[in-house]
C-alpha cells in the first residue's frame, strides 16, 4: 500500500469479508452452497479491489478500481436480500449494515477522487 497510515475503508473490507467468510461457511454447513460461493465471490472481491486501488497507476486508475468494488458491493447487498429471504432464521442483518456503510464510503471516496483527476 502507499503508506502505513490507517485507511477506513481497506479496514473495513477486510474486516466485512472476515464477517461474510464466517457467514458463509455457516451456509455451506447448511448445504446452501451456490448461494454461499456467490456472496463469498463477490464480498471477497470488494475489498481486493480496494486493497489494489491503494497502489493505482494514477488518480484516473483509483477511480476506476473504486467503481469496480462499489460494482461488487453492490452485486454483494442483492446476495444478502437473498439470504435474508430465505434464510430468514439465521440471516446475519449486520452484514447488510456493513455493506451499506461500504457503499456509502466508496460512493464518497469516488466522488471526492473524481474532482481531483486530470
């Protein structure tokens, strides 16, 4: 990464797809397995995305690897409204919580770099 200063949002990803790969060995042990490997495919990948954007080829490159993992995100919060439809007795609502707040931080992140590109 660029520095050794705290960032919020790597964090935070690493921390969310810590929770979600606990959530989803728990669907797998319920035999809901393609619905686990697509939530764990595209949670995981919010924050590779993240953690690559740290050391972007230029502001233009950041930008563009933030999209993808606000596109990942995204594509994460409609795995999670499935679960929680049919895995109503142990759906975990703070995953969803911690999705939300990582859409809110990207869309920030996005829009802030994107007034700084030249």
């Amino acid at each position: 990464m660029r520095n050794d200063r705290k960032n919020l949002i790597v964090d935070k990803t690493i921390e969310f797809s810590v929770a979600v790969i606990r959530y989803c060995d728990d669907l797998q042990n319920r035999k809901k397995y393609v619905i686990s490997n697509q939530l764990l495919r595209a949670a995981t990948s919010i924050g590779a995305n993240v953690f690559e954007a740290q050391n972007a080829e230029s502001k233009a490159d950041f930008v563009h690897k933030m999209k993808i993992a606000a596109k990942e995100a995204s594509e994460t919060m409609y795995w999670l409204l499935l679960c929680e439809k049919t895995d109503v007795d142990s759906f975990n609502s703070q995953l969803m919580v911690g999705v939300e707040e990582i859409i809110r931080i990207l869309s920030s992140i996005i829009s802030t770099s994107k007034r700084h590109v030249t």
